[in-house]
C-alpha cells in the first residue's frame, strides 16, 4: 500500500510538472528541483487530494516542500 | 469569417439579453457554445438560433452563486466538448432603490449573482484552462462600476468588484496563458434598461455623445474581439463600449 501512494504520487509530479519520474526521489525539492511556482503548488494540491480523496489544509500545504514530504503527509493522512 | 472556428465557450446568463447576442456573436464566428442560465425555459430560443449558426449547442442549467454547481456545470461542459476555451461570465441582476431605501437582501443579492457569480465562474474554469495553458476569461462588468450611478449602490459595487477581480484575475493566470479581461456596457437596450423610467432614460441620453442607447450586438462584438485570436496581448483590460459616456 505504502509504495502505491509513492507510485501514484510521483507519477502525478511527473505529469504535472513535465518530468521523468524517474528523476523523483523523496529529496527532490518542488521549489529548488522542479521549480515550480505557488500555482503549480496549488494545482498539485488539489490533484493530490482527488487522487486520494483527502483534504489538504492551507496550513499543512505549506509545509510540503519536498516528494518525500507529500507522500509521508498522504501516508499519514491514509492512516 | 469564422476566428474561433473549433474553439468552444461557456456563456453565463445565456437566456436572453446581453448574454444570448454573446453566444449568437460567438456561434457566428464559428465557437460551438455552451449557454448556461438558472432558468431553462428560455435556453432553448438561444439554443435554436445558435444551432442556425451551424454550431453545437449546450444547454446548462446552473446557478451562478452555487460553486459546487458551477464545478458541475463546467464537469457537463468538458465532458460534451474537448477543451474550455473561452469563458463569459455575463449573468447578473439588478435590483435598483436608493442607498437609504435599499434592503439587506436586495444588496446581497445583487453582490451574490454579479460578483460572487464570476468568482465561482472564473474558480470552476481556471483549473481546465491552467491545464490547458490557453484560455479566455471575459466577464462583463459595467461603466457605473467605475463612476458609480444614483440607486444601483449594490449593482454599482458588485461591477466594480468585477473589474478588480478581472485584473487579480489576470495577474494570477497569466503564467498560464489564460487572459482575463472585462466588458464594460454604458446603456444598452435590453430588457434591464427597458425598465427606466422616461425621466432616467432622457437624463442618461444626455450623459451619452453619441445620443443613443447601445444594442446586445455592440457589447458583443467586444466581447468577440477579447475571445478571438487578435487580443492575445490584452489581459486586465476593461473595453468600454457605452458611446462615449465614460472617457
């Protein structure tokens, strides 16, 4: 179930921000590495929460600043 | 001259008015188009005379002020079309009375369907259009958002809303190819303006250098001119089109 939740979220970064998944690991960095934009952020907020259909607050989105960091929130989430 | 020969485009309050010559001007010019309207019974005459233009035509009945309906609206829109191309947000109400007279309900009204309207309507395409990267947002405001008019304190408000949200708007989608811009109506003959009473309509004439009321059809030429390919460089613009009232 946990490498699931990797797979479907990496996968969805891929398509989002145009990249080979496999150039995702957990330390990649939305900001720093893919350079994405608050709008890009906000975006991939509201994929991952259809994709896994949760709610993301403002708050906790904010501290998601890594791949590593968006699955672990989900997981946690999932629990 | 079809400019958006296969382009697609959601018109708010698509009935009658203002907002069905947008949808006829835009079927004219080769869009297939969705007419959206809270009512249905006078869709289909839109509905008629946009399928004449040799285009499709889709009904939608939704509420402006409801954005879990708009988000159903534009699921309805992308499911029967390929992409969201253009978007209108025309739909809105007045309910005139002077500031002291006027009630609690008859501003949030007023705010509810002009303002909050094309908030949800912008919100429900902005995510379509992000993933897209193209887009065309024109929503259609008025000159008394920008000078104020005796008695429409609420309309007054809730169209100057509309244009500081146009260019917020505009600001923000940018980076996504998605323009936004405003139509602002001076006096045009529409079922709203036929309202007026003598005095009104003699005392606007005289604020008007051309002398005469718009038509539908001027309001919609503009609003063609923001969804069509020769706009692409405008975004957070406000085109007036009131025959010169407001300079």
């Amino acid at each position: 179930m946990a490498s699931d939740v990797r797979e479907r979220v990496i996968s969805l970064i891929a398509e989002r921000m145009d990249v080979d998944p496999d150039q995702i690991t957990d330390d990649t960095h939305f900001v720093n590495d893919l350079q994405s934009d608050s709008l890009d952020m906000a975006e991939l907020v509201i994929d991952l929460e259809e994709e896994f259909d949760l709610s993301i607050s403002d708050e906790e989105a904010q501290k998601i600043e890594t791949v590593g960091q968006a699955i672990k929130h989900i997981e946690e989430s999932q629990q | 001259m079809s400019t958006l020969q296969g382009k697609t485009a959601l018109v708010t309050g698509a009935s009658r008015g203002i907002g069905r010559a947008i949808a006829l001007r835009l079927a004219r010019d080769g869009a297939n188009i969705a007419g959206l309207d809270i009512k249905d019974d006078l869709l289909e005459e839109t509905g008629a005379l946009v399928r004449e233009q040799g285009v499709e035509f889709l009904p939608i009945t939704a509420d402006v002020t409801d954005f879990d309906n708009m988000k159903a609206a534009v699921g309805q829109f992308t499911e029967a079309f390929d992409s969201l191309d253009i978007m209108v947000n025309n739909a809105g109400i007045t309910r005139d009375n002077l500031l002291i007279r006027m009630s609690d309900e008859d501003w949030r009204a007023v705010i509810s369907v002009n303002l909050t309207g094309v908030f949800n309507g912008i919100k429900a395409v902005a995510r379509p259009m992000m993933r897209q990267r193209s887009g065309r947002i024109v929503n259609i405001a008025s000159v008394v958002g920008m000078v104020g008019n005796a008695g429409q304190a609420n309309y007054s408000a809730s169209k100057g809303g509309v244009i500081a949200l146009t260019k917020t708007a505009a600001r923000e989608l940018a980076g996504r190819g998605i323009n936004v811009n405003a139509v602002a109506p001076g006096f045009i003959r529409t079922a709203m303006t036929d309202e007026l009473s003598e005095e009104a309509r003699e005392s606007a004439l005289g604020q008007i250098p051309f002398a005469r009321f718009g038509e539908a059809q001027d309001v919609a030429a503009a609003v063609a001119f923001l969804a069509g390919p020769d706009s692409s460089y405008l975004t957070g613009q406000v085109i007036r089109v009131d025959g010169g009232m407001v300079m």
